[in-house]
C-alpha cells in the first residue's frame, strides 16, 4: 500500500497560476487543492480538513490572503502547516504576511527548482519552530 499524497492547498484566482501551481505540485508528489477565496479554505478547516502546505497569492481580487494567513496560525485545529506566499514584489503587505506567520514569499515567473526550495525551506522552518517550542515547554 502506497503513503497518501501530501496535501498543497493553493489560494489563488489567476487561472494561469493554478495551471502551473497544479502541475508543480503533481512533479512535487502533491495532491493540490485549490481555492479561489479565503472563506472557501476556511470552510474546510471548519469541516476538520486540514493541509500539509500552503500557498498563497497576497493579490487575490478579495484581499484577504493576510486574514487568512492569520487564521491558518491562529486555528487549534491545523496542524501548523507551512504557508508559502505568491507576490510579485516584496513589500509591506509580504513582510507583514511574513512576519504573521508565512514562512517563505516566491513571485511569478516561477520554476519548479524554487517551489521545491520553497517547500523544502518552509518545513524546515516549521520542524525548527516545534523543536523549540518543545524545547519551551520543558522548562
């Protein structure tokens, strides 16, 4: 019997990025699920769905995307999973989303080399974080 797929949930209304995003993600061994609002990502976590990661884009047309990321870290019923946002620049807004809890930014043109340094870093990251909250807890 083979593992199940990790789940990447991707946030996004650009019908060009989530033909790529989809693609990228399937080389990645993925399984992608993809919301074109915030509300829509936050019904399933309600429902007890739960990603493995998460990607962003900073410009959807509803302007939610640093609510949501502050949800996802926020919400006792995730598993703390890492957020990866889509910007085309870095700014305010992408240091904000930063500094609330995502833990990597990629912007469009995007090759499959950087997603996968992308994921690879956020779960480091997460990993790293655990350990020292377990770490925390001790004392």
């Amino acid at each position: 019997m083979s593992a199940m797929k990790k789940s990447a949930w991707v946030v996004d209304d650009d019908e060009d990025h989530i033909r790529t995003l989809q693609n990228m993600f399937t080389s990645l061994g993925f399984d992608s699920k993809i919301f074109a609002y915030p509300r829509d990502v936050e019904d399933n976590v309600t429902n007890g769905f739960n990603p493995d990661l998460l990607l962003v884009n900073l410009n959807l047309s509803e302007n939610r995307a640093v609510e949501l990321i502050a949800y996802i870290r926020e919400n006792e019923l995730l598993d703390d999973p890492p957020i990866i946002i889509l910007s085309d620049e870095y700014n305010e807004e992408s240091e904000y989303a930063i500094q609330i809890g995502a833990d990597d930014q990629l912007s469009f043109p995007l090759t499959l080399e950087e997603l996968e340094t992308a994921v690879s870093n956020a779960y480091e990251r997460r990993n790293q974080e655990e350990i020292i909250e377990e770490d925390q807890e001790e004392f």
